[in-house]
C-alpha cells in the first residue's frame, strides 16, 4: 500500500485520470464551511436598512454561496499535496485521485468568475467588489501566500470569511457602513480562536504536512493565551451591533451570555493538559456564532427591536 505520507509533492494514485461524479465536484466546494458563509451573509443582508427585491436577495445569496465554493476547490487544488498527508483531509475527492485537478481548478475559476460578475450585474457593484475581494484574500492571500509560511496565517488570511455579512449588508445598502465592519470584525475576532482550538487537537496532522500553524511553531501554551486574549477582545465586538443600532435586548442579552461562556472555555483550554478542552471550545465556537447571527435575524424577522428606554 502506498504510503501517503512520504513527501507533500507525492502523487495521488489516480492523478490525471480522474472522471469525477457530481458529489465528488460538490465536495470540492467544501458544503460545511460554504453553510456557515451563507448564513453570515444572509444575517448581513436581514439586519440592513432597506428592502430588496426577494429574487435580488436570492441572487446574492447563490453568489455568496457559489463564490465561497469555488474559493474552497482552488484551495483544494493548491493543497492537494498536504491534504494527502492529514488524516482530517486525505479522504478529500483530490487526494483519493476522483476529480481531475487541471478540471478542479478550472471548475473553481469559472464558478468565481461566474458568482462576482452575476453579483454586479443582477445586484450591485459594491456587493460584487467585496465578493471578489474575499475571494482574492481567501486564494492568494490566506491559501498561497500565509498558509504555509506563517502561524498569523489564519489571522490575516482568515479575514476572507469575515466578508460575508458584509456582502450581504452591500447587497442591500449598496454601501459599506460601520454597522457592517462590526459584522465583519465579529467573524474576523472569532476565527483565531475557532481555529486554534481545532489547531491544538488536530497539531500533528499540520506538524506532519509542514503547516506552520500557531501550536507548531510557538507551542501549545502561546497558542492557548492568544486564544484567550482573541476571547476576550470578541467580547466586546459582540456585543457592538446593539449599540449601533442592528440589534435589540435580546441579542445583548445572548452576546454577553455567549461571550462568556466563550471565555470560560479559553480559561479552560489554558489549564488543560489534554485535548478535551480544545475539542469542547471548538464545537462551541460554531454554535456561538451560528447562534448569534440567529439571534439578529430573530429580532429582525419577529418584530421591531427592544429597546432600552
């Protein structure tokens, strides 16, 4: 049996030769992180002032949700070598030599193209500006040029996942407000910490690939305090779009109940000696912010918005 771990630049077994179904090209469009992009976008899209028309709004979430897999299969074809190398991602339609990555690369190019010019025509040009430019950071910027040549790779790189709610707020404002950064510094604060939580329990698969993620190359305990200090500065970004105005009591309510169970977590992850911790803090970071952009499109879909007096 081939080892698949021998060298990044070794070849998959099937390599050039690959057909590729329908599930195969859907798996490169990465489905789970592509949910999480379209639901950001579509909190963006709810808690902006203004209407859109229900088709627009439908356009812009396919662009959103198509630009984000496309993003996912020119990073699968660019780390098709390390993938093969992780346990967490040698089962991907690359490594196991199903899709072809002359046609997986192709097949993410046309789809980007295709989601930022629909985006401009049927909706607006700013919404498609920010589209393209999250693409751009997510491909050149986080997966070509950080990945694998610094441990901020997720930091500035990461960036590119942030855009979403800002996308969605653009599609409907046709503009770029503070509310908006908000948003955006939300899910940028957020994904450090998400990431490095996964990072620490998942470290021998980046050490085995070569990735210089934070607990390979600073160790697990600097990992962990920058873990808690990104916790604790996200506090207070949470809590921000009340006080901007896109959110009601609730939200506060739940933004400070969350957050600090966020941090809680952290505090956790920092006196622990296994991977339970880590394991824990990294299911939680998802249904923190999937419940918080719940939240904001709740308050906006049930009524108008709690106010203090």
């Amino acid at each position: 049996m081939t080892d698949i771990t021998m060298r990044p630049d070794a070849q998959a077994p099937a390599e050039g030769f690959a057909t590729g179904g329908v599930r195969d090209y859907f798996e490169l469009l990465k489905p789970r992180v592509m949910s999480l992009v379209v639901f950001s976008g579509f909190a963006g899209m709810i808690v902006a002032p203004g209407h859109i028309h229900p088709v627009l709004a439908l356009t812009a979430i396919l662009c959103i949700a198509v630009a984000a897999g496309a993003s996912g299969a020119i990073n699968m074809w660019y780390e098709r070598d390390i993938d093969r190398m992780m346990q967490r991602t040698r089962n991907r339609p690359l490594p196991e030599g199903r899709v072809d990555p002359d046609e997986a690369l192709s097949f993410g190019v046309v789809l980007t193209i295709g989601s930022v010019v629909l985006m401009g025509l049927a909706v607006n040009w700013v919404a498609a500006g920010l589209l393209a430019l999250a693409s751009f950071v997510y491909v050149f910027v986080y997966t070509i040029w950080l990945k694998r040549r610094t441990p901020q790779n997720i930091v500035i790189g990461g960036a590119s996942g942030a855009f979403p709610p800002m996308i969605g707020w653009a599609a409907v404002t046709g503009d770029v407000s503070l509310a908006s950064i908000i948003l955006f510094l939300l899910i940028f604060m957020w994904t450090p910490p998400h990431f490095w939580a996964l990072a620490l329990f998942r470290n021998g698969d980046y050490a085995n690939a070569g990735v210089p993620m934070l607990p390979v190359v600073s160790g697990e305990r600097e990992t962990k305090k920058q873990m808690l200090i990104y916790t604790l500065l996200l506090f207070p970004i949470a809590v921000a779009p009340y006080f901007v105005g896109i959110a009601g009591l609730a939200y506060l309510a739940g933004s400070v109940v969350l957050g600090g169970l966020f941090v809680v977590l952290a505090v956790q992850v920092w006196y622990d000696r296994t991977d339970k911790a880590a394991k824990q803090m990294f299911v939680f970071s998802i249904l923190y912010l999937f419940l918080l952009l719940s939240l904001l499109i709740g308050e906006q879909l049930t009524g108008p918005l709690a106010r203090l007096p």
